[in-house]
C-alpha cells in the first residue's frame, strides 16, 4: 500500500508543477500597437496601448497615433466597439515619454472627443505641454492647468524619477526614469508593473556614448535584478536609423550597432544566461524609401551575438508577454 501511495503522491507533485510551469508561461501584459513609426507616416506614430492580459482598463504610452490606430484594431478583432468610445472607455491614462509631436499629435487631435484622464509625464514634458500645445493661442487648453480657462479633461500628474506610483483607474503601476535625447532635449523610460510582472518603455534615446550621459547605464542598473529574476517581461527600446546614419545626424535616437552596445552594458550586470532569448521590442525606425528597416531588422540580427529576441511590431497586432 506505501508504494502506490508513494506512486500517487508522485504523480500529484508532476501535475502540480506542471500546470505550475504552464502558468508561469502565461502572459501577462498584452500590447496593442496603435502605431510604431518615427515619423513621415501621420498614421502610424509612436503609440503603445498596454493591460494585464486579464483586463481592458488600458494605458497609452506615447500618443502619436490614436484613432486610426484603434480602427485598425478594431477591424483586427482586437477590439470591440467604436474607435470614440474605446478611447473614451478603455484608455484610462497616458504616459507621455517626451512631448515630440511624433508622440503626441493623436493625443492632442482627440483631446475635443476624449473623455476625462490623466497624463503622466515628467515636470519638463509637462511644461512643454502646458506652454505649447494646451493652450488657447494654439488649440484649446484641456487639461487642468496652464492657459486660462482651464477646460479640466486631463489632469497631469507629475512624476519624481525612480519612485513608483498608481496609474488611477488602472490594476498597473509606474517608475519613471530620465533619458538623453539629444541636449538639451530630455525624454523618459516607464518601467510598468502588475503585481510582480514588468514592461519597461523607453521613449526616444540616444545612447550613452553620444549623449555623454550616464541615464542608460543607471536604467540598466535598475532593470538588471528584474530580467536576473525573470521578472522583467520585455523591453521597447528605439532604433531609428542603421548604422550608416552619421554620429552627428542621430539627433538623440540609436543605430543597431549603439543599440548591441548599451545591450551589452545590461548583459555585464545581468550575465548572458539571462539575455539569452529575452524580448526586445524594437520601436520608432524611420520609415524611408531605401528599405531602411530591412537595413535595421538585418543589421540587429548580424549582431545578435547574445541570442536576444528581436521583436518588430506592427500596428494593430497583438503583442503580448
């Protein structure tokens, strides 16, 4: 009788860590993209609509396309309803990187038709919004400060770098983190958390060596116990040109070759066990007539020495992790 007891209780701790397995496989964010460009193409900018697999109270980082990008989610089957009501309903909140028109021309256009919500950024993206696009010489001020009168649709909300808040409204939290995006131009990371689960975005960045700034390399510090814990579930990072675009024609964005660099920084703190198939979310190349994401997609791969997970998203197809 011990032994088919013994047999039975075996067979239990299979199972359990099994499904265990399985569900540590499960996602836990989904992405929509509603747009993935650095420019020219007005339809698909800069836009990232992100959730716990497990609900629809979604937050947009960056802006730059919004409703286009939700039609063409929503004819996808990704979403259901109309592209007004999604956003007025679904999008509970923006975390707007840097205030480039790239990534916050939707956010801007929609605002008459929007429905009321925060906008988390940094005090100088703020400041920018606040002076130069909300306001009544050039638009209409909707949010909550700045130009009178106030409209009070959007609130902002103003984060302090490296402290962790609420995303209102949301099951998500936030960390902020500064980056160089060519001087005296600044933008930002978020490092977005559910329960124990993480995406880090990062807006628009140079890399350290050109922007002689340290701002990578301290993110990089931060982020490193997450990936080593498998915490950490992806990471959107920019390549906007390949590596023939000329250091001083950069203007703050990346090459694959300065890309693998700062990779390569995060794999010394991390060790290269845990970069190995690791999901990066390649963002913002520039959309150009010379097959220059081609360029950039086989670039990256040449200098995959480090077996990363090069992701390449299209807009309105899910991505999730």
């Amino acid at each position: 009788m011990n032994f088919y007891r013994n047999i039975f209780i075996v067979c239990l701790l299979l199972i359990s860590f099994g499904s265990q397995s399985q569900n540590n496989n499960q996602p836990t964010f989904k992405i929509i993209p509603l747009g993935v460009k650095g420019g020219s193409d007005e339809s698909n900018l800069s836009s990232y609509m992100i959730a716990p697999e497990n609900s629809d109270n979604y937050i947009c980082l960056d802006a730059g396309t919004l409703n286009y990008g939700i039609q063409q989610a929503v004819k996808n089957g990704l979403l259901n309803g109309n592209a007004s009501s999604i956003l007025k309903t679904n999008v509970k909140a923006y975390l707007i990187s840097h205030p480039h028109l790239d990534h916050v021309s939707g956010l801007i256009i929609n605002s008459p038709d929007d429905s009321s919500k925060n906008i988390y950024a940094l005090p100088f993206c703020i400041d920018v919004l606040k002076s130069n696009y909300f306001t009544w010489k050039n638009w209409a001020n909707f949010a909550n400060e700045g130009d009178k009168p106030t409209l009070n649709k959007y609130h902002y909300v103003s984060l302090d770098t490296g402290r962790e808040i609420a995303i209102e409204n949301t099951e998500m939290f936030v960390q902020s983190f500064l980056l160089s995006h060519s001087n005296p131009s600044k933008s930002t990371a978020f490092l977005i958390r559910y329960k124990d689960a993480y995406l880090l975005y990062l807006g628009d960045t140079g890399a350290d060596e050109i922007e002689k700034s340290n701002n990578l390399y301290l993110l990089w510090q931060s982020v490193a116990p997450l990936i080593k814990a498998k915490k950490l579930k992806a990471i959107f990072i920019e390549t906007s040109f390949p590596n023939e675009q000329p250091a001083k024609q950069l203007f703050g964005h990346l090459t694959p070759s300065l890309l693998i660099k700062e990779i390569n920084a995060l794999s010394a703190l991390t060790g290269t066990e845990a970069m190995k198939g690791f999901p990066v979310i390649i963002t913002h190349m520039k959309p150009s007539s010379n097959n220059v994401e081609e360029k950039i997609k086989k670039q990256l791969e040449e200098l995959n020495s480090l077996n990363i997970k090069f992701v390449f998203p299209e807009q309105a197809k899910f991505l999730k992790f």
